[in-house]
C-alpha cells in the first residue's frame, strides 16, 4: 500500500536568496540532523551564466529502527540519491530524491520546492510531498511503514528548525541581503551614426 505525505505550504518571511543560502550551508554534513550522515555529490552541472546549477548528491541516512530489525537487515544506515536544480533566474529550487537502498522491496520519493511566494516577493515558500511504498520487507512491512513515516514526519520538523537556525546565523553573521541574480552585462557595441 503506498503511504502518501503531502505538507502544507511553509512560508519564510526571508528572500530567496537568504533561504538558499542558509539551505547551502547544511552540505555535506549537518550537526543539526543527527540521521544525516552524510553526503557526496556524484555529479554537477553549472550553467555558463552562472543562472543555473544542478546537484546531484549520494546521502547517507542512520536507520533509527529498533535493534531486532536492524540485526535482520544488516545495516546501520540507508542511501538516498538527491538532486537538487537550482534555477537562480526564475528563483526555484527543486529537490527530488529516492531511495537507492533496498530500492527494490521500499520504494520512496520525495520532491520538494522553494519559490518566491507568489504575493510578495521578499518571502519564500516551501512545498514538500513524499510517498512510501513497501513491497516486501522480510514479513515487517507494516513496522518499517511505521517507523519510516514516524522518521520523516521528525524530520520535516527538522528541516524547518535547521533553515531558520542557518538564516539566523546568516543574519547574525550580518549577512542581510543576497541580490538576486542578474545575467552577464551584455556588451553593447556603439555604432556611430551616418547621416
């Protein structure tokens, strides 16, 4: 059966700009998320404008399941593929992830969007939804059911605390404001006028 989360839209009184640059600051670790092991980026792209930049990180998670399990299993923690498309000329962050262990018995997605809220632009929203789906799991499918949606509600939770710890410290660090992208200056070649 396949376990559906969808979060309501957060709102940061925060431009986008300060937002991404606080998110920035949680990779490749981050003290603040103790399930978070780790991360390496795998693959990158950046645009020639420099407008956009495309991420695509390894992450390992520590599996916070009861011990019994754990043995059966025989791990200690589980990674995800995340890729993250940043697009600093429309303001959006895309984030899309999934499971790369036991892909092929748990089956989870999540997408995630950070964009200039629609009415004002110095604020920014987050928009979160994930879904589970366990096909067979050595006959304790409903317990890793529990205990994944029980873990990631936690840590939704988490990701909110950790934004506004970094924009804090951004604020504190008297960074206050981040421009927004702008392209290259074109050059303009001047032409003199025949008459």
């Amino acid at each position: 059966m396949v376990q559906k989360y969808q979060s309501p839209v957060r709102v940061y009184k925060y431009p986008f700009e300060i937002v991404m640059a606080a998110y920035q600051k949680r990779f490749p670790t981050c003290k603040m998320i103790p399930v978070f092991l780790g991360s390496e980026i795998l693959s990158e792209y950046h645009s020639e404008d420099g407008a956009e930049e495309t991420i695509e990180r390894k992450c390992r998670l520590n599996v916070d399941a009861p011990y019994l399990l754990k043995k059966i299993v025989g791990v200690d923690c589980v990674y995800f593929i995340q890729t993250n498309a940043l697009d600093r000329r429309n303001r959006t962050l895309k984030i899309t992830a999934y499971n790369e262990s036991f892909s092929s018995r748990i089956i989870i997605n999540e997408h995630c969007n950070y964009s200039v809220h629609p009415e004002n632009s110095n604020w920014t929203c987050f928009e979160q939804d994930a879904s589970l789906d366990i096909k067979h799991f050595f006959g304790f499918e409903s317990t890793v059911e529990k205990i994944a949606m029980k873990q990631y509600t936690q840590n939704i939770q988490k990701g909110k605390e950790v934004i506004e710890f970094y924009i804090n410290e951004l604020l504190t660090e008297g960074i206050t404001h981040i421009p927004p992208w702008k392209g290259p200056e074109k050059e303009y070649a001047q032409h003199e006028l025949i008459i």
